[in-house]
C-alpha cells in the first residue's frame, strides 16, 4: 500500500510539473528588425556570470546566468544548449529555473567531484558555500555539502582552520591550478590586495577529487599585488605562506571585490588569469611565467584580449566592473570568453554579454570578438527595468506593446525611452514586431524612469498618455491625433497637477470609485500605494489626494529591515468587482481584493506569490485579455529590462476551464504531524477555495490562492481526524473535492 501510494504521489508531481511548465510561457511571437526572436519573454540580462552544466542531461553544456540585477536579491537564468557543432543557440529553459537551490550574490557551477555534473558554488556570509549536484536525468536535485568552506591557514604547522573568504562582491578563481585531478580555488585575502591559492587536497588524502578539504599554500599567488586598477609585479616571494596562526594585518589594504577567471592561454599547463575589480572598467590580463608549482606573473595588459600581439579586435572594457567567463558557447569543443559587468547599476545594460570566440585549434588561446549581446538579441531586452502595457497605437483595433523602462546605458548614465512594439497578427493570434525603442521620442523630454499608464483624460474618445518617474511626479501628454488615426501625443505637462509620491511613481488610471470618471492610484519606492481621485469632470480631471496608504498595501520585506519596496500596481474589474495585483522589489506579485466599498479601509491580501511566478526583481505587472478568448494573459516586466508572458490557455489549447478530480489533489504526509502539504494539478489560472476542517465541522483553516502547492502549518492543531475541502470555482461550473488527513500531535 506504501509503493502504491509514493507511486500516486510520484505521477501527481510529473503530472503537477508539467502543468506548471509546459504551459503560458512564450506563446506570441515577437519580431526585431524582421528576424522572429527566438526567446522574446526570457526576462533580459543585465549584470551576469555564465557558466555551463548540462540541465537535460543530452550530452551538450547548457548555460545559466546568476543575473545581479538588483543587489543580493539576483535571479538565476538557464539557457538550454539548441546548436551544434560550430553554432551558437539557445533557447530560455525556464522549467529549470526554480529548480536551483536558493542563491544570494553570486552563483558559479563547476564539477568538483568528476562525476560530469557541474555542482553549485555560491556566496555565503563569510566565503563560499557548495551544493552537490544529485541530479538523474532532466531532474535536478542538488544537495548542501559544505555550508562554509574551510581551509587550513597555517599547513606546515599547528593547523588554523578558518572559512575560505571570499566576500559578496568578490567572484573566486575555481580551477585545478596544480592538475592533480580537484578544484582548488583563488581568492583575495579578506585584508590584502593579494591572492591566496587554497589548493584542494582531496587527491592527496584521499586518492579522489570527491573532498573539498583545502590548505592555503601561498598567500601571494604569482607574486602580484592588485590595487588601484593596476597589476604590480614581483612583489612577494615564491611560495610565501603564513607561518603562524595570527594573520599581519598591518599596511594592508581592504580589498573590497574582484573577481578571478582562471585558464590557460598558452597550453603549458599552468594559469593565467583576467582579473576585473569593483572600481576599475578595464580587466587585466596576466601572463603566467612561472609553473603548475611555483606561479609566477611576468606581464601583464589591459588590453586583452590582444595579447601577445597588440592585435585588433575590441578590449573588454566596460563602465564598471567587467568580469569574465571561459566556456564552450558554439559546440566547437574549444573553450570561448563572455565578458559582462558584475555591478548592480551604472554599466553597460541591454549589450552587456560581450562573446568573444575561440578561434585558435591549438591548445593556445585566440579570443576575437564577435558581438556584444549574446543571448540579449534573442530576447526583448530593455535595458533596466520594464513596464509594459497594451494599448492600440495605430488604431487599429488591435493591442500594441508599450514599454517603458528605466533606461538603456549610452556613454555614462541611462536614457529612458518608451518601446513600440506593433501587433502584426489578429486580435486572437498576437504578434509583436518592433516599430521604435523612442515611441514619439518621447526621449527628447529626458524624463528618467518611465512608467506609462493611458486613459482618455479629456473624454474625446481617445487615450491620453500620463508617465511617472524617478523624482515621483507625473508627465501628461495629450492625444491629439484624428478620429481613427494613430495616437498622436502633444501639450506635455510636467509636475502634472504638482502630483509628488516621493520616488519612482507607477501610475495606473482606473475608475476606483466608479463615478464615471478615472483616477490615479501610484505606487513608489516606499512600497505603498498613493490614491488620487478625479474630483473634477470627464472632460477636466482634477486630481485630489485621499490616502498615501491606500488599503494598507505596503509591499517592503519589512520582517528583513527593507526600507524600499517598489508597488506597482495594476487594478482591473472581474465580473464588476475591483481585484488589485502589486509588483514588487522582491519580484513577488501581490494579489488583493476587497475594494469596493472598502476605499478608506484595509484591503484583503489574498496572496504575496501570486501563481508562484516571480520573474525578478522590480516587477511589473500587467494583466488583461490579449488573446480574446475571454481569459485574462499576465505580462511581467523586471528589473533587467525583459518581460515574460503568460497565456491563459491551457495545455491543450482549447481555453476551457477543466473540473478537479480526486486524483488531482495529494495531501500529505498522512499522517501528518507540524506540517501539511496540498499538492494540485490544475492546468489553468483558476483561484481555489481552502479549507480544513475538523470532525465536528469546525474551521481550523481557510485560505485563497492561485498556487498549486500549498503549506498548511498543522502544529497548533489537535490530535485528530481532519478534512481537507479543495473548492474550484469559474462562471461555468463549481467542484470541490475533500480529502481526509489524520493529525498525530
């Protein structure tokens, strides 16, 4: 009875996975320059480490990214390897993303074991942490094997075990440095502006490369001191090491982040490294002269990758901090460079993957420079930030995309600008093709950080145009194009009606009080939401305050000390009842309802991780029928200048809201004791009713969501019998379905 019932739960999961992952995602084709992108909605890159693993187990490296976008709270982006020998192209394998472990900082993939399958090393405070990676087949599994690497100081006397420092700017040098079979790592001291080579000893203690036992061997690897944007040569002795358990702190420097890429330009053997560090925009080549034993750098350039010869192709240079990455993009078997910025704003943002390729057939390097947007060019890619909104641009009874963002990085500093993209196709078949990155040049009135809402302001019969932005006040643009012509916007205002939320305003104009007349509800950096309503008359807005604080609705982590929280809202009517989602800086959507009649109140928060999805930090969410098929599709824009989409149609395309059967629900365990698990297969938008109750009825538990996987916390209930009532409910038809679970507190 057991198996059967672990194999029930095993086919509910496939079954639970694959409605999860098969369906909504990229299902409009979009069109740049007249070339169909061939990942549109895979979110954009901005500030990124790449490195390989192969996700679907076919034989060929896969790539994924740890974007930084927005500080420590990063995401994770794969990329499934689709070319072949000689070829360059992926495609976004969303379905892997959250199947990583939690990551922070940073996140590097490298196989220290040699089982062929890359393990995760990832930033923890203090240094670096490791999962193992477990996974069989397409199923990813990985494993916590050392929540804090260690390594012995001092190696030649009384051992001082401490953490392997690497700090959360930093990126470590992970490579076998001494080609003895184990990945040893090189990292800036925690005081010095000199590296330390923490060699692995697994090999040596345990004939094997499955321990990451490490032993710091030279606090001055290749004799270089790095400081100031510059590579000082022969500064130190060959292999110099601590010689005692108290490190000399004095005369050093805090070295406050580089990062180190580790490989071997010339085939001897031994490392040379490229190096970029937090205040410099030029990485910095060098030549190890020495060998696998005794490092030694000998020169030096900031020229790369023109080097030995002065050569021609483009130097990675970049505004702030370039970093770089050696792996196989085109198949070819010869490992290429990808340089990107590891900064968090102020560098190169919409071309910020640099691809240089591998040209050499010899164990001697030969990197030349062929774009700098790999994997961007196959993605609508804004720069920072994304706030994308339907609207009929040419008249033409058909929803356009407009976007706005915080800017694309030209010379210096961002420029903001709204993106066009045209609806090509039907109004049940949408298509996408890019017409203009400056609708209207709008660029020419240097707002920064624009966030469009439209609305016909003067009841003329056309959509206005109001953009927020970074100073938290309003643009006003009125539509004076003809009947039946394009939108046509004039007559700016700034500082419209002298509106301030303090920063970033995210405006959305909606009939709230339902008078006839629409009004503006603005969230901002302070993660609540300003209500503005229309006191004066359809054909003369007239805005008046009444609340900054609008239903209580403040999307900050305050439980984590965050001051910011970035609520952008969008509010819609379903069947005449007012429902609220709220983008946030955590990249979690809010879901709310409640509204009506409730405008001085406190809304109800119905969930804070609206249908599980979070596409990244700074989202922004837009959600209405684009397809006509009566269901609404959810459009998310984010931080690193991309957007996702969501269709509503199911799996099988046919739009139909399906009924739950008793083999869609897994309750478990049972029994169950501090914690109990709902799992749901239910391929379609649709919000659930749950409820537990106990024996005599009563309700211990009720909650409302779209998540298929739901927690209940059981460790406040009584010994006892339990049921659990899932109730499905759409304008057709209403299920529910009850299971019985057995509580053994």
């Amino acid at each position: 009875m057991a198996r059967i019932r672990f194999l029930s739960f095993l086919l509910l999961f496939a079954k639970l996975f694959l409605a999860q992952t098969n369906v909504y995602r990229d299902t409009i084709p979009v069109f740049e320059s007249n070339t169909r992108l061939l990942m549109p909605w895979a979110g954009g890159i901005n500030f990124s480490s790449f490195t390989q693993i192969d996700l679907n187990a076919d034989g060929k490296k896969d790539i994924v990214a740890y974007d930084k976008i927005c500080g420590s709270g990063g995401k994770l982006r794969a990329y499934l390897n689709v070319g072949y020998a000689g070829l360059a192209k992926y495609k976004h394998a969303f379905n892997y993303q959250d199947q990583f472990p939690s990551v922070n900082e940073w996140a590097l993939f490298f196989d220290y074991n040699n089982d062929g399958k890359a393990d995760l090393f990832t930033y923890t405070p203090g240094g670096i942490k490791v999962y193992k990676n477990n996974s069989v087949g397409q199923n990813l599994s990985f494993s916590l094997v050392s929540p804090l690497l260690r390594s012995d100081y001092n190696p030649a006397g009384t051992p001082n075990l401490s953490n392997l420092y690497c700090n959360s700017v930093a990126l470590p040098g992970i490579s076998d440095i001494d080609n003895d079979g184990d990945l040893d790592v090189l990292s800036f001291s925690v005081f010095g502006i000199k590296i330390e080579y923490h060699k692995n000893m697994s090999q040596e203690l345990y004939g094997t490369s499955d321990s990451l036992v490490f032993d710091m061997v030279d606090d001055c690897w290749g004799d270089i001191k790095e400081n100031n944007c510059q590579v000082d040569l022969n500064q130190c002795p060959f292999m110099k090491m601590y010689n005692n358990s108290i490190q000399d702190t004095s005369n050093k420097v805090l070295h406050s982040g580089s990062c180190i890429m580790c490989f071997d330009r010339d085939g001897d053997g031994d490392k040379e490294l490229i190096m970029g560090d937090i205040s410099c925009s030029n990485v910095f080549f060098v030549d190890n002269q020495g060998d696998i034993s005794n490092a030694h750098i000998g020169d030096t350039t900031i020229l790369y990758p023109n080097y030995p010869a002065k050569g021609s192709t483009d130097i990675i240079k970049m505004n702030s901090f370039p970093c770089t990455y050696n792996l196989d993009v085109d198949n070819d078997g010869f490992k290429d460079l990808i340089a990107s910025p590891n900064a968090v704003a102020g560098s190169e943002n919409y071309q910020s993957v640099w691809y240089y390729k591998n040209v050499s057939s010899t164990p001697t390097v030969n990197f030349v420079f062929q774009k700098k947007n790999f994997l961007q060019e196959d993605m609508i890619e804004l720069g920072e930030g994304a706030y994308p909104v339907l609207f009929d641009a040419d008249n033409d009874g058909k929803k356009d995309l407009i976007v706005g963002h915080l800017g694309y990085y030209t010379g210096n500093t961002n420029k903001s600008r709204l993106a066009y993209y045209r609806n090509i196709g039907s109004t049940t078949a949408p298509s996408f093709s890019l017409i203009t990155k400056d609708y209207q040049s709008l660029s020419s009135y240097n707002i920064f950080s624009m966030a469009p809402t439209f609305g016909d302001l003067d009841n003329d019969g056309d959509q206005d145009l109001i953009i927020g932005d970074n100073s938290g006040q309003l643009h006003y643009f009125q539509n004076i194009a003809i009947s039946g012509a394009p939108a046509l916007f004039a007559n700016h205002m700034s500082n419209y009606q002298s509106i301030d939320v303090g920063n970033f305003a995210y405006p959305q104009l909606y009939d709230l009080n339902k008078n006839g007349t629409l009004d503006l509800v603005i969230g901002a950096i302070n993660g609540k939401l300003s209500y503005y309503s229309n006191i004066g008359t359809a054909v003369s807005p007239s805005f008046s305050l009444q609340t900054t604080f609008l239903g209580g609705v403040d999307v900050r982590q305050t439980s984590i000390g965050s001051i910011t929280g970035y609520s952008m809202p969008f509010l819609y009517n379903n069947a005449g009842v007012t429902k609220l989602l709220v983008g946030s800086e955590i990249g979690n959507i809010y879901f709310y309802d409640n509204i009506d009649g409730n405008l001085s109140g406190t809304f109800n928060r119905v969930d804070t991780t609206l249908f599980n999805i979070n596409e990244g930090p700074r989202c922004a969410v837009f959600y209405e029928d684009i397809t006509n098929d009566g269901k609404r599709d959810l459009l998310i824009g984010n931080q690193a200048g991309g957007l996702a989409f969501f269709n509503s149609t199911n799996v099988n395309g046919v739009g139909i809201e399906e009924i739950l059967s008793d083999d869609d629900v897994l309750v478990y365990p049972n029994p169950a004791s501090d914690k109990i698990t709902i799992a749901i297969n239910d391929g379609s938008y649709s919000e659930l009713s749950i409820k537990c109750l106990d024996i005599l009825g009563h309700e211990v538990f009720e909650t409302t969501t779209f998540n298929k996987v739901i927690h209940v916390d059981a460790s406040s209930f009584s010994k006892g019998i339990y049921f659990i009532q899932i109730i499905k409910s759409n304008k057709n038809q209403s299920n529910t379905i009850t299971k019985k679970v057995i509580v053994v507190n």
